[in-house]
C-alpha cells in the first residue's frame, strides 16, 4: 500500500513588523518551492542507497528538465548514471540548477540548459529513471508560486537585539 507524501500547507509565515525580517521572511518564502523540492529529492535518493552501496563506483545524478515553473517538465527528473551524467556535461548541455542544488548538504541537482538540449541528449544517454513530483506536492508549490508575501506592515514589534538579563 502506498502511502500517500506528508505536504506542508502552502501558507506564509505572519509578516513580521520588523523590516529587516520580513525582508528575510519574503525572500524565503520565494525559495519555498525549491525547498520542498529538495527536500523531496533528498528522500527519493534514500531508495538508491542500497544500489551506491553495492558499487562504490556508481552515483545517480538528477537532471532537472527545466526551470520554468509555468512549463510541463517543471516537476520531472532524469536520473542517470556517472558515465551518462559525464557524457551530458562533456556535451555541454546541462547546467547546475542553483534552486535545488545545495552542496553543503551534498545535494547536486543538473538542468537541461534547454528542451532541445534534452531531446538531443536523449539519443546519446540512457536515463535509467525519472522522478516525478507527487501531485500532492506539485499543488501546494504551484500555491506557493502564486502566492505573493503579504505587504510589509511597519509597528512596533521591533528586533532591538539581545537583551541583557545580568549586568
């Protein structure tokens, strides 16, 4: 039995008063649908472990198909191997896709710099998976992507920094 992904609401924090934070507050709310993405693409390579595992020498690579969030291939991965992932960079037609890649967490995520370069490489790697956002997923980040920060309301709940307690 399936079960079915655990999706976080698709709802902006509460705007802070202080403008420094709220400042903070939107440009994480604009990096939201590439952290619930990353996120997901750190769980599905928890199904490749046992496969690395057995040859030390292997290693998936994802394969955004664009970047675009308005297009069809937005939610779709190609999962290939080292030597197909070298051929696709040798040829020049993937890029690191700088949403989803965090490398401080060992995440490196590649795009098809464009749908021709996808099709043209589809004759010369083998994609040994692809990996589709689940729907439930998919709908809370196109949410998100529709979704505008609430305006910036100034009051008087200001940061003033740490607080001594003690002298």
């Amino acid at each position: 039995m399936c079960q079915k992904p655990n999706v976080l609401p698709p709802v902006p924090p509460k705007p802070s008063k202080d403008k420094f934070i709220y400042d903070l507050q939107v440009q994480s709310w604009k990096a939201e649908p590439y952290d619930r993405m990353r996120l997901y693409i750190q769980a599905v390579t928890q199904r490749f472990v046992q496969e690395l595992e057995a040859n030390p020498f292997g290693g998936k690579y994802f394969i955004h198909w664009t970047t675009d969030p308005n297009a069809e291939g937005f939610f779709k991965f190609d999962v290939v191997d080292r030597d197909n992932y070298n051929e696709a960079a040798r040829s020049g037609k993937i890029l690191i896709d700088s949403d989803i890649t965090e490398q401080e967490e060992g995440i490196e995520v590649y795009v098809y710099k464009t749908l021709e370069a996808k099709e043209e490489l589809a004759k010369t790697i083998l994609v040994q998976d692809v990996v589709v956002v689940p729907g439930e997923l998919q709908d809370a980040i196109k949410v998100i992507l529709a979704t505008p920060f609430p305006p910036y309301e100034p009051g008087p709940n200001r940061y003033e920094g740490l607080k001594r307690i003690r002298e």
